[in-house]
C-alpha cells in the first residue's frame, strides 16, 4: 500500500536564519526529520519572492514558464495582483488529483479562485483576501463552527501580543489540516505556514522570531502525526537575511535620462506602524508636533512643484529625512509618493515594485514603445554597463551581476520578463520602483536565495542533497508518490527518491479551470505596504 505524503512549507526559512534554534534544540521536529532522512539548502527563484516562489516549487517550472515574475502582472503598463489564473502551470496537487489521488491543500500562496478537486479539499492562502472560498463550499462554515476563525493574515503592528498574535494564525493550519484529516483518506497533505516569513518584517526581536518559529515547528509535528509513518518534505520557497539598503531605480533612471516620470496615483512607501508610538503606546506630543511640521512641509513642497525625491533630499540636507519614514502617517506618506513613471515617454523602468529587473520600452511589444530592436539592443547593453559599476553612497558595488533575461529565464512566458535583470550584491538591497532616492539607507530583514529543504520517510533515500533547487521539489515528490513526472519540468527529480517514474505532460492531464471571483484588491496591497514590498 502507497505511503501517504506530507509537504509542508515555511516560508521565508534559510538554514543560516535557522542555526541558532537547531543549536538550542528548539526546532526539534525538522531537526528530527532531517537527520533521519537528508536536507540541504533550497535554491530559489529570481527574484526570491513569495508569489513567484511557490508556483514554482507546485509546479517544477521557473517563472518563464509559468509567468510569475512578481506580485503583481499586467496589461500593458497597467497592473493588478495576480492570482491562480495568472500562473500558467498544473500544480502538484491538481496533478495528483487527476490521478486519482485524495489531496488537502492548505494556505499555499496564489491558489486562489480555489480549484474544484472531486474527493479533496483547497484552503487558499497568501494573496487572497480573508473571506476568499474555500473548496468543498460550505467547508469553512464548518470548520469556524467547531474551532473558530480562521485568518490566513495576522494583525500588522500587535506589539506585545506579536508572538501569541503570530502563533494563533500558524494554529490554524494546524487545526484545518487536523479537521480535514477526519474528513478525508487523503493521499497527499500539503500544509503551508506564511507567519513564518512575514515575522520576520513585522517583528524586529530575534528572540520573539525563535518564539514563534519553535511553536510553528510543534505543529509541523502534529500535522506529520496525523499519518502512520509517511514521507515526508519540509520545503521553504527563500531565506531571510538583514538588507542595509533600497534602490530606487525609477529615480536612478529618470537622472540617467532613461526614465520620465509625471503626477499619479500614489504608490507606497514602507512605514512600520509601531514606529508611530512612543514607549507607552501613544504617539508622544513632539512626535506629534514634528508629524505636523514634515506633513505640512511635504504638501508646500509639492505644490511649488518639488517631486518627492527631491522633498526627500532637501529633508536629508537638513537631518529631517529618517522622520519622514519614520513618523510621518500613512496617508500624508501615499501623499508624498505621487510622482510616478510616464511609461509611454520612457525608454526604460521597473513596472513592478520590487522585480529586481527593468523593462526596456520596446516597440512592437509595450502599447507605446519607443525602441526598434537596434535601439533595444543598444540600449540593453548601455544600461547593463553603467548597472554594473555603479555604487551606493558607501562607494561599494550594487549589484554582483546584471544579466539579460535570456541567461536566467526561458519558457512561453519569456517574453513577459524584464529585459535586464539584477542580482542585488549580497542581497543587502532592495530594488524599488517607487520614485525616491535613488538611495535610502534602510536597515531591515528581507528575503535572500537559499531556502531549505528536508525529507524524511519509508521511500526517502538519505543522500546529501546538494544544489537542490526550488524547482526540483514538484517532480521529486510525483515521483516519490508513483504519479507521472512533467515532460515540461525545469527541474529534476532529486536522488531521495530510486522508485522507477514515468514521465507525462502534466498540461494535458489537467483540465485546470478557476471560476470568477470577487476581489478586492486594497487589503492585500495594504498588507504587501506594511511589509515592504510595495515601497
């Protein structure tokens, strides 16, 4: 009889992040897993974003294949966030439903609209809003009627309840995947923690991170006793590392002369909402008093015709400008990010908030391209140069490589990738596309490239894992599992598996449809901005 599979995934987990808790034997059920199975580093998706992340470790694609570079996609130079419909790939759990296999799929990011299993159930995850379907209907009023709410998102800027706050949202997975354990014989139970990632952006305490990591890992446990002796995989889709600064790239490219920008909407810029309060919880009176100077100095400026990233470097002459982001409210900071890309009269610009590429404004491909292939070429090359030497004010380098997007993406989707893409040095920088800067020095967690992974069970070979990436993990657990592996994967089937395999085309086992549903973005983005990612 076939072994059930348990996959679970942690966002945002790097070995490096988690070395202190192994030495202190706080993370005793992945240590456990580990040294009876084998583990290794994970390597990521570039950018190591969540949204492009998971899709591509559900479905062993890279984002050229499936179409995820980003949060966010887009027509033209319009954007949205993506969901389900926009990732262009079967996942692992839709496969193995077509199978003939029973699946739980719990909280894995962009599995929204959920998909309909016959004998299974999908509770969507990250980017979807908290009152988003869940599939079978009327499952979710079943489970709150016996356990309670269930967030996918925890409360921004809690305080001193952080880690309860945390822990009682990571309960929830734990606490689905038990319910729907007695309602299912399911083959595969695919469970994801997010809070894992995003303490790591809210909280600033390492000794609160552990917390809360040591709790996630007593209910990994639960989660993999729910079965008798399975294979398991523990997975995490990046890292989490200290980032010194942003880059503003819109604004570095407006200067260079590549880039115009015009009056918009306004776009985000990050502000942690407990900087807002003084030691006993409220906002002090000078706090108060300087909130009202810089919010009242912001609007002149930008009335006399001063852009914000120019508010910024007069702030910055004059010492004000760390107050700005750190005490100025959030509406009169939307109001002070309201210079934006003139898409149609720009050669060059990052479209996304935080793609770690720039797109070129080629003619025949953008609605109102400006460059022939000549030009785009020449352009590439140019901008490619001047990216590589260029240095933040501490005169070190930016980035360790700028590439053309043909040396790290490929698939039908290529096309939809930025034209040059870059590799932060180190991953000590993020890259925005907000227009300010072009460079805020800005201390703060974020993600980096090398995950983890761990596997554990009956049918799990003990290898050393070595540069095991992101993209392996989808065919390895088909493969572990006795479905067909994708002829169209990008990964490999990694050796903790000797079981013989067949290969198929996983487009043509699923017949994929996602219904219609309604959706509000602003709640979602709100969130991404109080996590940085739309600054």
């Amino acid at each position: 009889m076939a072994k059930k599979t348990v996959l679970v995934g942690l966002d945002g987990l790097g070995w490096d992040i988690l070395s202190p808790m192994v030495g202190a034997d706080r993370l005793p059920t992945v240590c456990s897993l580990r040294e009876e199975g084998t583990g290794g580093d994970l390597e990521s998706t570039h950018p190591p974003w969540t949204p492009c992340a998971w899709p591509s470790l559900q479905s062993g694609r890279n984002p050229g294949s499936h179409g995820v570079f980003d949060f966010f996609t887009r027509d033209g130079y319009e954007k949205r966030l993506i969901d389900r419909r926009d990732v262009d790939a079967p996942y692992l759990p839709d496969v193995a439903e077509a199978e003939g296999k029973s699946v739980i799929s719990i909280n894995f990011p962009v599995t929204h609209p959920v998909p309909e299993y016959e004998n299974g159930a999908v509770v969507p995850g990250y980017l979807a809003t908290e009152d988003a379907e869940w599939h079978p209907e009327g499952l979710r009023a079943e489970y709150e009627s016996e356990y309670g709410k269930y967030r996918i998102y925890p409360e921004y800027g809690t305080g001193e309840d952080v880690v309860e706050e945390f822990v009682d949202v990571a309960r929830c997975r734990r606490d689905v995947a038990t319910f729907l354990d007695s309602k299912f014989d399911w083959d595969l139970l695919a469970v994801q923690f997010q809070v894992t990632d995003s303490v790591f952006h809210d909280v600033n305490d390492p000794e609160k991170w552990y917390d809360v990591l040591e709790e996630v890992d007593g209910f990994v446990g639960d989660i993999v006793g729910l079965a008798d002796d399975p294979n398991v995989f523990v997975v995490s889709d990046h890292g989490m590392g200290k980032y010194d600064w942003t880059f503003y790239v819109n604004t570095w490219l407006a200067e260079e002369g590549y880039c115009e920008t015009t009056e918009g909407e306004p776009e985000y810029l990050q502000m942690k909402k407990e900087e807002l309060k003084a030691e006993d919880g409220a906002e002090s009176a000078n706090s108060s008093a300087l909130t009202s100077v810089l919010r009242t100095g912001v609007s002149l400026s930008s009335k006399v015709g001063l852009g914000p990233q120019r508010i910024h470097s007069i702030l910055s002459t004059v010492g004000l400008a760390p107050h700005v982001t750190r005490l100025l409210p959030d509406n009169a900071l939307l109001a002070a990010q309201n210079e934006t890309v003139d898409w149609e009269r720009s050669d060059a610009f990052q479209i996304f908030f935080n793609s770690c590429g720039i797109h070129l404004n080629k003619a025949g491909r953008e609605p109102a391209g400006t460059l022939d292939d000549d030009a785009y070429e020449a352009l590439r090359e140019e901008l490619i140069e001047k990216l590589e030497a260029l240095e933040d004010p501490d005169g070190q380098c930016v980035f360790s490589a700028v590439e053309r997007k043909e040396a790290v993406y490929d698939g039908a989707h290529f096309e939809d990738a930025p034209d040059i893409v870059l590799f932060p040095r180190e991953y000590q920088y993020d890259v925005s596309g907000s227009i300010l800067g072009p460079f805020r020095r800005n201390d703060h967690m974020n993600h980096r490239p090398q995950g983890i992974v761990v596997a554990a069970g009956p049918d799990i070979e003990p290898v050393e894992l070595v540069d095991a990436s992101i993209v392996d993990i989808a065919p390895t657990v088909a493969a572990t599992m006795g479905l067909p592996v994708d002829t169209d994967r990008d990964g490999t089937v990694l050796s903790t598996t000797d079981r013989e395999y067949e290969e198929d085309t996983w487009d043509e086992l699923v017949d994929a449809s996602w219904g219609e549903t309604s959706y509000d973005e602003s709640a979602v983005e709100e969130r991404l901005a109080d996590l940085g990612y739309m600054e």
